[in-house]
C-alpha cells in the first residue's frame, strides 16, 4: 500500500531522479521488517504458548464445571459418570436434548454396558445443588451387564425396557471443586517454547523407537525361533538325516496335519490382530511427534515468512502503481490467502506421515520466496509486473510459427500511439489513410479505428468521413469480435474450474468430503464449459486464418492440444497472434 501510493504520485520517479535507487527506498523498511521477525520468533516461542497454555487449562476446568456447556453435537461426551451423544441442542444453554444415546459407565469403571436411547432429554439443576438431573423422554434401556457367578455368564442375560420418561441424577459435588485456577497440563505441543520442544521431540523418537524393538522383539518370539536348539553336537546325532524333497505335512499323520494347520491359521490370525493393533497405536504417536516438529519449525518459520512477505508486497505495490485500501488490499488478502492454504494443506498432509513435517512448515515460505526474488527484480530493473516476451520469443522458436510482422512492420516509425486518445476526429482519420506521413507505423491504423469507435463511430460512419473501408476488413475485424469473446469465456471458465480443482484437494485433506464432492463437480462443469468455448474459438481462428488467405500453424493439432493444455499461456499467445494478423490486415484494406 505505501510503496503503490510512492508509485501512483510518481514519488519513485522523484527518487530515482535525485539518485535514490529501490533498494535504498527499501532499505530504512527492511531493517524495520527483520526487527520484526526476530520480534514475531521471540511472541511465537513465549507469548503464544504461555497463551495457549492458560486458555487451554481454562477450557478444560470449564468443561469440568460446566458440563452442558461442552456437549458437542454428533459425538460423545463424557459427563460424570456417562458418556453422551446427541444430534443438536436447543435452548438458551442448550439444556434440551434431542435423539439422545447413552452409555453408562460400570462401578468398575471397566466397560459399558447399559445403553440409553431417547428422543428427547433435558438437564436441570439449582444453583445450589450437587446434583445434575438428566431427564429423558420416550426412549428404551438397555442392559447386558455380565453377573457374577460362571454359570449365569454362560446364558448371557440381556434386559431391555421402554420408558416414556428416566431419570439420571450426577452428583457433581466433586465436580463443582475444581479450581478455575488449576494448571496442571503443561505438556501440549502449542504450550512449548523451542528447548522444550527440541526436547520433546527427542524423547518421543527415543519412546518410538523403543516401541519398535519392543514390538519386533514381541512377535519374533511367538514363533518360538529364539527357543530352538540350534548348538547339536556331533555325537547327539544318531542316525544321519537325509534330504527331504516333498511336502513337509506328508511326513505326519492326518491328525497331526489338522492340528499343525489349525496351529500355523490361529497364529497368522493372531498375529494379524496385533499388528492391526500396533499399526494403529504406532501411528497415533506418529502423528503426535509430527504436531511437535511442525510446532517447532512453525516458530523459526513465521519470522522468515514475515520478512519474504515484505519483499512481495513493497515490490508489488511499486510495480502495480496503486496505493490506498483498494487494489492493493484485494491484492493482499489474495496473496496471504495463497500463503496460508498453502501452509494448511501442507501441515495437514504432514500429520499423517506422507509429506515431511520440517518441509511442510516451510513450504509456504519456500513458495514465496522465489517470488519475492521475481518481483524485487523486476521492480528494481523499471519494468512492468506482466511482460510476456520473455514467454512468447522462446516459443515462437521452438514452435513452427513465422513472425510476419517484421517483414510488415519496417523500423524508423514510432510504434507509440498513446496520445492517439487526445487527438481530434480529423486527425485520427487521416492516420488511418496514412499514419507514415505523421511519423507513425503502418499499424496505427487500426489504433486509430479503435479510438474512433470507442467515441462512438460506426465503420460506416468513418466511411462516409472519406476512409476506404474494404468489406473484407469488416468480416476480419467481426471474426475477431467474435474470437475474443469466445477466448474471454474460455479463459473465464479455465480460471474457475483450477481454482475449484485446487479448492477440492484442499477440502479433501481438510476432512471436508462433501464440500469437496461439489467443488470437484463444479470443477468439471467448467471444464466442460471450457472444452466447448475452447473448441469454438479454435474453428474461429480457422475462419479468421482463412479469410486473410494466411497459412497458420497455430490450427494444428499439436498446438491445439498444447493450447488445450496451458491455456492460460496459450491465450496471451493467440490473441497477440490475431490482433498483429487484424493489423497487418487493417494496412492493407484501410486506406
């Protein structure tokens, strides 16, 4: 915004006058914006946690004291002594309750084995009162709780009852000690300033690979190998084995057979079971010592990213020449927005194993880096944000295409036609009969065709003015209408279905399916809407090529599909190429 307003009221084109390049306009703001990050590392590895670790304890006694206050709708929740799901709560506390399942715990603490159905509940309790009374309405009880004595457990008692109204009363006397006080969690991974994370993360490496020998070494031994004997002396051998070459279970008998089958199928079984087990344990720690290093790279990385950000946006601003709360906000808000998905998608990939925590932390950053490099570049060179001849000229000599405008367009005639706005009528048609006589290249007749017409004259107008429109150029430049629109919505329609692709891969790793399932549908709508505009401006510009009698690579299929494929590039490309051919056709049929 500041460096967009230097730019807009020419304040840089002062500077530079005087002597005073970008860098040393940057410089006073750079050393501001390194004090900064330093500043952001030293909020994020002390202010953050000590935050994070006084609200975090504060949720939770909260939780404890206020227990309707954290009954999440669609999952379970425990509350004293039971452990409750409900589909939404209404009322002004959410006191009341609808499709309601309980599971209450055992004495024992082991197990649930009463389970409550209901379609309605609702909590009451005095303000003085210990007790939390849970009533539910219209529901049924459920009751497996296994007896005591053996043979009563073999039969596997089952009761179950209909109610139109239970009762649930909780004592929270215990409850209603806690402590708002109370900070007795300190170990979270957002609680955590570097050392201590740096030394968290080592302990969990150590504990995970502890747990891997542990379990290694668990089911190595169930196959008993560590037990056989394998130290025979010569003299214990007394008869010499010999080689045998069939199936191992031919040398038992049937019995035998059945019962080493039934061995080898319950030990696979078995162990099928534990390492389904572990797998699960292991990646939930996993998954904890990865939320350690992205926390500890997240810390050293926010810094950085706040010095790159600088310098994309203080070389933006001086590129795109706007200052104030308009485009340059939109503009920022855009490329944080980039950042931040960015950072999430990354971070949330890293958690499960499949990208690396330390790169994920990074990624961001290292994505705006090199651009922050392009645009500080480009604004200390003077030049403009989009210039594609560095794209096009390389292309045009890998790609078949002949430049014609330099055997149209010969040099020593200026090609600026900027001040073509503030001529008179009278002028601009005597450029278009003839802008070489004013010190003007041949293709300033169709620049100034276009100012005319943007003042509101028809073709025909001008032509009854004494300009000699030949009818040929009147079907070109119709074609060309008729291109431009079709390539606008192709280039509408190709923006809108990236974006909506890239939107679903982000709703996807976020756990968001169904928004994702619609943003991936929406994506293919467009592209199809996209094919169709895609195909039509390719049978224009067949029509165009035609019409002026010029043989063009460019309706090839090669280039059609690679057109197809980097439309974005292909657009700048096809229409520089049809607005050089419109001028080149405008010289000789405006005269």
């Amino acid at each position: 915004m500041v460096f967009g307003s230097f730019a807009e009221n020419y304040e840089f084109a002062a500077m530079k006058s005087t002597g005073i390049s970008l860098q040393r306009a940057m410089a006073g703001l750079s050393v501001f914006i390194v004090g900064l990050g330093i500043l952001t590392f030293f909020f994020a590895n002390n202010v953050i946690p000590w935050g994070e670790y006084n609200s975090y304890n504060l949720r939770k006694n909260i939780a404890k004291l206020k227990p309707a206050m954290v009954i999440a709708e669609g999952q379970f929740n425990d509350v004293g002594t039971i452990n409750i799901k409900v589909a939404k709560k209404t009322g002004e506390n959410g006191q009341f309750l609808h499709d309601v399942i309980i599971h209450r715990k055992a004495q024992t603490g082991l197990g649930n084995y009463t389970t409550i159905v209901a379609k309605e509940g609702e909590f009451i309790s005095k303000e003085n009162s210990d007790i939390l009374k849970l009533i539910l309405k219209d529901g049924y009880y459920y009751d497996d709780t296994p007896p005591k004595k053996v043979k009563e457990k073999r039969r596997r008692p089952f009761r179950k009852s209909a109610f139109d109204t239970y009762t649930i009363n909780t004592d929270l006397s215990q409850l209603n000690d806690v402590d708002l006080e109370d900070k007795n969690i300190t170990d979270k991974y957002n609680m955590l300033n570097v050392q201590d994370l740096g030394y968290t993360i080592d302990s969990l490496e150590q504990q995970r690979q502890k747990d891997y020998n542990t379990f290694s070494k668990k089911v190595y031994s169930r196959y008993g190998l560590n037990n056989l004997k394998t130290a025979v002396k010569k003299e214990d051998i007394k008869v010499i084995d010999t080689v045998f070459n069939g199936n191992l279970l031919n040398i038992f008998d049937s019995y035998k057979k059945l019962q080493i089958v039934e061995l080898a199928t319950n030990n696979i079984v078995s162990t099928q079971q534990i390492l389904t087990t572990n797998e699960k344990s292991m990646k939930a720690k996993s998954i904890w010592l990865n939320k350690h290093v992205i926390a500890l790279h997240e810390k050293l990385s926010l810094g950085f990213a706040c010095i790159i950000l600088f310098f994309v946006g203080a070389p933006l601003g001086a590129l795109i020449r706007k200052g104030g709360l308009g485009l340059p906000m939109i503009i920022a808000i855009l490329l944080f927005l980039t950042y931040h998905f960015i950072g999430i998608f990354a971070k949330n990939s890293a958690k499960d194993g499949s990208f690396s925590p330390i790169l994920a932390s990074w990624f961001s950053t290292l994505i705006m880096f090199p651009l922050g490099v392009f645009l500080t570049r480009r604004a200390t060179a003077d030049k403009g944000l989009f210039e594609f001849d560095h794209i096009l000229i390389p292309l045009k000599k890998l790609l078949p295409f002949k430049d014609t405008s330099r055997d149209a367009f010969p040099d020593g005639l200026s090609r600026d036609f900027s001040d073509f706005k503030r001529y008179k009528e009278d002028k601009l048609l005597a450029l278009i009969k003839d802008p070489t006589s004013h010190n003007y290249h041949e293709s300033g007749k169709i620049e100034a065709l276009h100012t005319l017409e943007e003042r509101n004259l028809s073709l025909e107008a001008i032509r009854l003015k004494g300009v000699n429109i030949d009818p040929k150029f009147e079907t070109s430049k119709h074609l060309v209408q008729v291109f431009n629109i079709h390539s606008k919505f192709a280039f509408i329609f190709n923006a809108i279905g990236i974006v909506l692709l890239v939107l679903y891969f982000v709703l996807n790793n976020n756990k968001m399916q169904d928004i994702a399932a619609i943003s991936l549908q929406l994506s293919i709508i467009s592209f199809v809407v996209f094919l169709i505009y895609y195909i039509a401006l390719q049978f224009n510009l067949k029509a165009f090529n035609t019409h002026i009698q010029q043989k063009n690579n460019s309706s090839s299929i090669v280039i059609t599909i690679l057109g197809f494929v980097i439309y974005p590039v292909a657009h700048v490309f096809f229409k520089h190429k049809v607005k050089t051919d419109l001028s080149r056709n405008a010289i000789q049929h405006l005269n």
